[in-house]
C-alpha cells in the first residue's frame, strides 16, 4: 500500500513521468501503471489453498505425522531429507520442496523449534 500511495503522490502531485517514478521508486512499468489506471488501494494475490497433487495421497503414512516423530528421542526424530527419501522409495513423485511445504507447520508446532534446533 505504501508503493501505491508513492506512486500516486509523485504522479499527481509532483507531476513525474512514468518513466521517471519507475526509475526512482524501482518499480516495473506495468506496476506503475497498473497503479495509476485502477482506484484499488491494495494489491494482493495469495492463494488460499495450497494444491498438493502429487503428494496427496501420502499425507496418511505415520512417516509424515509430526506427533509421532515429536514423541521419539532427539537422536532417533526423522529430519525432513529422511522423510523426503523415505517417501521416494515408498514411490512418491513428489519434490522436496513439496514434502518441507507439507511437513513444516507440524514442525512448528513443536514449541517453535522446527526439526532441528540451533543452540547458541
């Protein structure tokens, strides 16, 4: 919102060029003059769900259960590389990214300290 409201002020008010305010505010052309067509005030495309079509159907194996693995002893917890081969030789297709996107949030809920915790 804060680079709609700068490029408006300096197109309207400071009477800039396009060429101009993209320059200054590194911006691209087609942002700025999206900006300057349209009334919105706010720009946001997410999506609200996040298709998982190759992973699932492994998403019930108790590999993937972040309780489960919580419930082991430090030494013995599966890190998510370890997950990630185990579902291949299960015959997964999925990528890595995918199994860390899925397996993350469980991880999370540990008490913030993820798979593996960084001592200081």
């Amino acid at each position: 919102m804060a680079t709609i409201t700068r490029v408006r002020r300096a197109f309207y008010v400071q009477r800039g060029s396009m060429k101009k305010i993209r320059r200054e505010l590194q911006v691209s052309r087609n942002t700025v003059r999206r900006i300057l067509r349209s009334d919105e005030t706010d720009f946001s495309c997410g999506r609200a769900h996040q298709p998982m079509p190759r992973i699932g159907p492994w998403q019930d194996p108790p590999v993937l259960l972040p309780a489960a693995n919580a419930g082991r002893p430090s030494r013995e917890r599966l890190t998510l590389i370890r997950i990630f081969e185990d579902l291949c030789a299960l015959g997964c297709e999925g990528g890595q990214d995918a199994i860390r996107r899925f397996a993350a949030p469980g991880s999370q809920s540990l008490g913030g300290r993820g798979l593996c915790a960084a001592f200081f």
